[in-house]
C-alpha cells in the first residue's frame, strides 16, 4: 500500500484512512519501532486504563468482596517467621 507523506506545519506526516484506524484500533496514539530499514506503527493500548474508576465503583456498590480467603485455615504462618 503506497501513502503520500504530507506536509503539517513544518513537519510531514501521513494520513491513514478510517478503516485502518478501525482495523488497528489506533485512537490517540502508536508505538513507532525501528527496525532494520523498517518502520512499524502498533496500535498503543493501555490495558489497565479505566480500572482505577471500575475498582471505586465496585468499593462504592460493595461488589469488591473477596471469592477466596486471605488465610487459609490449614496455612503455616509460622513458617515464614
């Protein structure tokens, strides 16, 4: 796939279409790599991005209970004393 390099302000850049925005899930950013005579844009993701908010909500609806205990009943503690 050939794209032109178009001038923006004074810098170039190249304007990708739609539906590889969409494909790729691109939004606000990439990850630029250089490798030997290559340039690879990924898609830049942050997966942990929203789960502070997800976390309060959760404390707030009283949903962050534990499924497993902290201390099993049959645990040493003594062990690492």
């Amino acid at each position: 796939m050939d794209i032109s390099v178009i001038p923006i302000g004074n810098s170039k850049g190249i304007r990708l279409s739609k539906t590889i925005l969409e494909k790729y899930n691109i939004t606000d950013k990439v990850e630029l790599i250089l490798e030997q005579g290559y340039m690879i844009l990924k898609s830049k993701s942050e997966p942990r991005s929203g789960w502070g908010n997800a976390f309060k909500s959760m404390r707030d609806r009283g949903d962050d209970q534990l499924l497993i205990q902290d201390v099993f009943e049959d645990e040493d503690l003594e062990e690492w004393t």
